[in-house]
C-alpha cells in the first residue's frame, strides 16, 4: 500500500522548466547590447577637427572644411545602397565585423596618415561605419519574438546611447581634468574600437534576414518546375514556358510587390508630409552636425587644449536629444491637423539657432545652441517614426525609411558639391551656416504656408467631416520599434546622430531610421 504522502507527491504537478532557448536568446540580447554600449566608445571622436588643425597634424582650416570634410557625403551616398543589401544577404555579423574594422582603419589613418590624401581616405571609412550601422539595428529583430521587439528596440538604443554620453564624457575628463593631448584620446578610441572588433567576432551569425534570406516566404508556395507542370501553358515551348514561369514570380517577388504598395502608400497626405519632413530636415540637420566642430575652431582658435569643451557639448546634445525624443511620446493631438504647424514651429527654432551660431563669436553661447538645435530634431523624429510606420508592414517601413535617407543623402551630397566642394562655391564655414540658415527659413516658410492652408480648409469645412483621432504616442523608443536607425541618420542613424537609427539608430528591422535619434554620424564635422 502507497503511503498518502507519497501520494500526495505523485500527483503534484512538476515545475515548469526554464526554455534553454529563451535563456540563450536572453544572453545574445544582453551580449548585443553591451557590444552596442563598447561600439561607441570613442572619447577622441569629438576632438577630431582641432586635432587635424592642431599641431600634430597642422592642416588648414581650408583644408578641413573644403577638402577633406566633403568626402564624407560623398562616400557615404555611394557605400549607403551596398552595405544596406549587404547587410541582408550576408545576415548582420559579417557587416558589423566590416565595421568593426573600418572604424580601426579611421583612427589608424589618423594617428599616422600625414597627408589630405589620407584623412580623405579617412573619411572614406568613416562613411562605411554609418552605413553600417544598420547591421545593429536590425541584428536584434532576429534575436527576439515579435511581441518583444518594443522591449529589445529599447535596450539596444539605450546601449547606444548611453554609449555615446560615456564617451563624450570621458573624452571631455580626460582633456580638462586629466590634460590629456588629442593623440592619447585617439589612442584610447583605438583599443576601445579593437576590443568592440574582437567582441564583434564573438556574435552568432543569423541564418535569416529580411530580404534575402527570409525563410518563411509565401506558405504553400510551389517551385517553377511544379507551376509547370500544373499550368502548361499552351501554344509556348519548353523554354517559352519556364521564361513565362520566372516573369510571372519576379513580378510576385516580395520586392516588387513592396514597390507596388510603396506607390499606392504615397497617396496618404501624413505619409507624404513626414517623408518629405525626413528628407529634407535631415539634410539640414547632418550638414550642421558636420561642419559645426569647424565652426566652434573659428569661434573659439585656443591653443590651450585643457580650453575645449567639445566632448562635454556633445554629451550635453546626446542628453537633452533622450529626454526630448522621449517628452514627445506624450504629446497627443491631431496630427491630421496641426502636424504643418508643429513642423513649422520646430524648424523656425532651428533657423534661429541656426542663425545664432553664424552670428556669435561667443562659444559657449554657439555650444548651447547646438544641444537644443539636436534636442529640436529628435523631438520630432519619434513622431515622424510613428506616424509613417504606424500604418505600414515592417518590410514596406524598411523600404519606405531606405527611399527618405537615400534621397536626404543624395540632396546633401548636391548641397555639399555646390556649397562645401572646393571644386563647388568653397564657401568658409561661416558662410555655410548663413547658407544653412537660409534653408531651414525656406522650409519653415513652406511649412507655415501649407499650415495655414490646412487650417483654413477645416475651419472651412465647419468641422461636418471630423478628422480621425490621432494615434497615441507613447514611450516612443518602444513605439518606433516598428521602424529602427541612422541622424544623428542612418540608412543613417541611431546615431549618436539615429542619424538611429535611426539611425544611427533607429527603431525598425532595417535601422535606417534614426539616424539620430541614434548618435551623431560624426562629432568630428
């Protein structure tokens, strides 16, 4: 006879075990975002312009701004379309790795490159790190289940970012505090940059992505040769028939189908409205971030290195871009309605502050500026995320975020050969800024008009046809999850300038997006 404890203990159910997988993934995730975390410690990296026109590399200004600088845009127009199908044939690692190592060649050219050749060279491979940064951004949605996507975009954009303070912090102690030269940063930022590498290796390698190497495809789908043999195709030979077979699935491939739904999506007016704000904002906003560093060597020509405040202005804009991106997750109006006048409103914040750098020849006044002028962008670049994302798969979010920053990218690199280009005006950086000032008045004109004549029609319409209730943003680095980044861009961002992205750093399976609500695509210029 069976004791009754023993019984008992027979029919008490067995505690549910913990999934090994889920463990697992848990720890890639974790290992993920620490390499995002190390991959932006690079505490030399807001130094970069007085180090080329200090001393120990004795270029001109001249030289920086009309020469040097320009290649940037340039490069990263012709690496940006590669690396973004790279990145989703070759399933993340080995991208990352590329990056890894193009980061490495940037600090190698600057620590013993001589000659323009060589920081051109320079820039070369930092265009192919910001391009790359959509590996990051995209790496983590193959990780996770999509219901944890809000969760794991979170993580992996805080890592970013946090990054990024570090390093501007650190970078900025070790010059006033500590009187570090320029050269011992850089050469931190080099073991820094090697040990990401070596953590870069160390990743599991997907076995699908988003494009390319999707594995779930169409459920049921059949092989040409079975199409064949179902639908023989009458009157056409054996050839004529496969021929016909092949068009006809090309026509149904995921890409062309998304070029069709992308076409037929351009007819949304909100869809339309904050694309068009994506490119064209983000054009601004990357020019002033790339040149700004020039700009405070003018305001500010010290040769007392301890006086440079740079790593501090840029841990100041990472700050203040967190808080802001994250305050517009509570704004909740109809957006319908009064998105042209918020628009408006920003970008005549940005004109002004704009106008307040060109004009001053105070560089704490110009530093100051330049936090909020960042703090603007991002407030607003949560909000566009959403409001295009919100209504679009996240393949079609992919290649909708794709198409914004390849045309921002491609209005930049024109802009830049017209107005940085020795080849082009070769404007001095003060001028540019007037320059930039002028174009972000222009947009704001443009914005305010379209306002008032969306205002107008409604007041018009005596409210008989109610507007649809605006979508509730909210905790927006959960929210934008459906489109990551690259700016400060990627394609751009979530950079530090995302910009994430998105961008870099951005919020979506592909990562274009923040381009900065990711950090800063270069502190440098």
């Amino acid at each position: 006879m069976v004791p009754a404890t023993r019984a008992v203990e027979e029919q008490k159910p067995a505690e549910p075990r913990p999934d090994p997988e889920l463990k697992s993934r848990r720890c890639l995730v974790v290992y993920l975002c620490f390499y995002g975390f190390m991959a932006q410690m690079r505490p030399g990296e807001s130094f970069i312009t007085p180090y080329l026109l200090g001393p120990d590399k004795n270029f001109t200004r001249k030289q920086v701004t009309n020469e040097i600088t320009p290649v940037l845009s340039y490069s990263y127009l012709a690496t940006l379309v590669p690396i973004f199908l790279l990145t989703d044939y070759l399933c993340y690692k080995p991208v990352l790795v590329l990056q890894g190592l193009s980061y490495i060649s940037v600090w190698l050219l600057l620590l013993w490159g001589s000659t323009v050749l060589h920081m051109q060279f320079m820039e070369l491979f930092y265009s192919i790190t910001m391009a790359a940064r959509i590996a990051y951004s995209s790496y983590i949605f193959v990780l996770v289940r999509p219901a944890h996507y809000q969760r794991m975009a979170s993580c992996s954009r805080a890592a970013v970012l946090l990054g990024v303070f570090t390093s501007g912090v650190l970078g900025q102690l070790l010059v006033s505090v500590a009187g570090r030269s320029f050269t011992t940063l850089n050469y931190i930022s080099l073991a820094f940059l090697a040990f990401s590498l070596v953590l870069a290796l160390f990743l599991r390698c997907p076995k699908r992505s988003l494009f390319f190497n999707n594995s779930a495809g169409r459920p049921g789908a059949a092989s040409p040769s079975e199409l064949d043999r179902m639908n023989p195709l009458p009157g056409l030979p054996a050839g004529g028939k496969r021929v016909a077979v092949l068009q006809e699935a090309m026509w149904d491939s995921v890409l062309v189908r998304m070029l069709r739904e992308l076409v037929h999506s351009l007819r949304r007016p909100q869809l339309r409205l904050w694309s068009l704000w994506w490119v064209f904002s983000s054009v601004g906003y990357y020019l002033v971030v790339y040149y700004v560093h020039i700009l405070w060597n003018v305001v500010n020509p010290t040769k007392d290195t301890t006086a440079v405040y740079n790593g501090g202005a840029d841990a100041a804009s990472t700050l203040l871009s967190a808080i802001t991106s994250f305050a517009a997750g509570f704004l909740n109006i109809r957006w319908a309605l009064w998105a042209e006048l918020v628009i408006a409103g920003v970008t005549a914040v940005q004109a002004a502050l704009v106008f307040l750098m060109y004009s001053t020849n105070n560089i704490w006044l110009c530093y100051i500026t330049f936090v909020l002028f960042r703090g603007s962008y991002q407030f607003l670049v949560p909000i566009a995320t959403f409001q295009i994302a919100s209504s679009l798969s996240k393949e079609l979010c992919a290649l909708v975020f794709g198409v914004n920053t390849f045309l921002a990218t491609a209005l930049k690199t024109i802009t830049t050969l017209i107005v940085s280009d020795k080849r082009g005006l070769g404007l001095p950086v003060r001028s540019q800024f007037f320059i930039y000032f002028v174009y972000f008045l222009v947009l704001f004109v443009a914005y305010f008009s379209g306002a008032m004549l969306v205002i107008l029609q409604h007041l018009r319409q005596g409210h008989r046809q109610p507007l649809p209730v605006a979508q509730e943003l909210r905790r927006p680095a959960e929210e934008t999850v459906q489109v990551l980044s690259v700016k400060d861009g990627a394609f751009n961002s979530l950079e530090p300038d995302a910009p994430s992205p998105a961008p870099e750093y951005g919020v979506q399976a592909t990562g274009w997006a923040l381009q900065e609500q990711s950090p800063q695509p270069k502190a440098k210029s």
